[in-house]
C-alpha cells in the first residue's frame, strides 16, 4: 500500500479529530464525514475533503476509519452503506467489547469486507507521537497491506486474527490503569484529611506505585505457571491481616474506603481457601470462579 493511500475517516470527535489530523500531517489524502458537518471545517482547513454523507466518504478510498460513540453508533453508521464497504478495508477504532467486535466482524464477513477492530492506547494530543500506540486484530493481510498508514497514528500492535483480541487487550489495560488510579484518588484524599498537599505527596507516590509495577512480570510468571508460592516476599495471610488497617485508618480519617474496599473479601476468601502461604496474585484465580 502506497505511504500516502487515501484514507476515509467516519467520526469527528475529539479523538476521530485527532485521527484524521494525524493522517493529513502524514500526507494522507484523507475523507471526513461526521453526523455533524459543522466539525468538518478545521480539517478542511488542513486539506480534508468533507464527504456529504457516508456513502461518499467511504468509497473515497480502500481504507476506512471509524471511530464514534458506541457500538449501536458505528452500526446505524455502517449499515446502510454495507455494499459501498464491499471490498475495503474497515478498521473499527471505535471503544468497545471483544463480543461486539466479534459481532461486527461477522457482520463484515458477510458483507465482503475486510474488518480490523482497534483500541487506541492515547488521549486525543497523543495521536501521532512516540507515546501513543494501537492494538489491532481481525483480518492479517488487510492490516499488513495498510500497516504504513496506520502506524502514522501510533506504534501499531496487532494481536490476532480473532476480531475481539485487541478489545481484550484494551478493556485489561484500562482495567489496570482504573485500579491505578483508585488507589492514587484513595491516597491522596487520605492524606488530604492532615492538609498534606496533594503537590507534595505526588512525588512519594509516583515513587512507590514504579517500584511497585516493577514486579508484574512476576506477577506474570506465578500466573503463567499456577504457581502462587514462587519467590514470595509478604505472603496472603499477612497481607490480609493488615489491610484491615487500611479500612479503619480511612474510616477514621473520615473519608470513604469504597475504591478499596472491594479487595478484602478476596484477601480473605484467598487465606480461607487454603492460598495464605502464597502470594496474593493468587486472587487472579477466585477471579476465574466469582463467589
């Protein structure tokens, strides 16, 4: 595929905004089309071509974007122009589940589409630098023929031919960074009950929580190998008997232990089931079979 393939972009918010930006700046002659027209008009003004409807936007070119609101958006989208997609390639950027992926894989499969699903690991300002990067699966030959193009929105990481592999991977790495920062809103209004300056126990945190992220690997491993005893430092049974403390501390410090809260009954539940001498990675496995 051409370095500068023409590109059609479905969706102007601020992250299909960023998109389409991303690819005029790589050269890209690039289609935009939005529900809203009005959103149109700065990336004309950067050399888009603003398609009247969706129909226009997609035969514009054999690679289509789209990335809107929802699942039931991208299609009420793209259903009615299923025939105009017939032969293209469709990369779905648009946030959702491994399920709806997999829906909307089928969908295209039936249709003759070529069908790659993403999740865009970046804020909208990230597109297009070193620290953003996508995850793509679904249809191989379709995102190596059109790799190039995409790599101008970020490193671009595919992780299977099963259409829902890069949802899986998106929802596990938000996942990790919502349990990040629980815990990062937790201790800050903790410290906060003492009128210690958020600005100033930034530093201390962001010091801890590194040094505490350099054991997933680890982590990894015990969960790779089932074996939850494999180099343990502070075992289950111990942890679960001090993070009572963190509880009672937040209580009487006045403030709400609901972001952490959740984590007890599994500490317990892992003491009782027989895992206490282990480390507590062994949680992943009461994970696997909710009480």
């Amino acid at each position: 595929m051409s370095s500068n393939s023409p590109v059609a972009v479905l969706g102007l918010g601020a992250m299909g905004t960023a998109l389409a930006t991303a690819f005029l700046t790589g050269g890209h002659p690039t289609t935009v089309w939005n529900r809203t027209p009005g959103k149109a008009v700065p990336l004309v003004a950067l050399g888009a071509t603003r398609a009247d409807d969706v129909a226009a936007a997609v035969t514009a070119g054999e690679l289509v974007v789209v990335c809107l609101l929802d699942h039931a958006s991208v299609h009420a989208t793209l259903a009615p122009v299923a025939a105009e997609l017939a032969g293209r390639t469709l990369v779905n950027l648009t946030n959702g589940t491994p399920a709806q992926a997999r829906e909307t894989a089928a969908w295209a499969a039936a249709h003759g589409i070529a069908y790659v699903d993403g999740g865009i690991m970046a804020v909208p300002p990230g597109i297009g630098t070193d620290q953003a990067f996508v995850l793509y699966s679904g249809a191989e030959e379709a995102f190596a023929a059109h790799r190039p193009t995409l790599e101008r929105l970020g490193a671009a990481h595919f992780v299977g031919a099963d259409a829902g592999l890069a949802a899986l991977h998106d929802i596990a790495l938000l996942s990790g960074m919502y349990g990040m920062f629980a815990g990062v809103f937790h201790a800050l209004a903790l410290v906060g009950t003492e009128k210690v300056p958020a600005t100033e126990f930034a530093p201390m945190l962001t010091s801890w929580i590194g040094a505490m992220a350099a054991g997933i690997p680890h982590m990894a491993a015990q969960v790779a190998s089932g074996d939850y005893t494999d180099g343990v430092v502070s075992n289950a049974a111990m942890q679960a008997a001090a993070f009572g403390n963190l509880l009672r501390t937040a209580d009487d410090q006045g403030i709400s232990g609901e972001l952490i809260a959740p984590l007890r009954p599994l500490l317990d539940r892992l003491v009782a089931e027989g895992g206490g001498a282990g480390d507590v990675t062994g949680i992943v496995e009461l994970l696997k079979k909710p009480a």
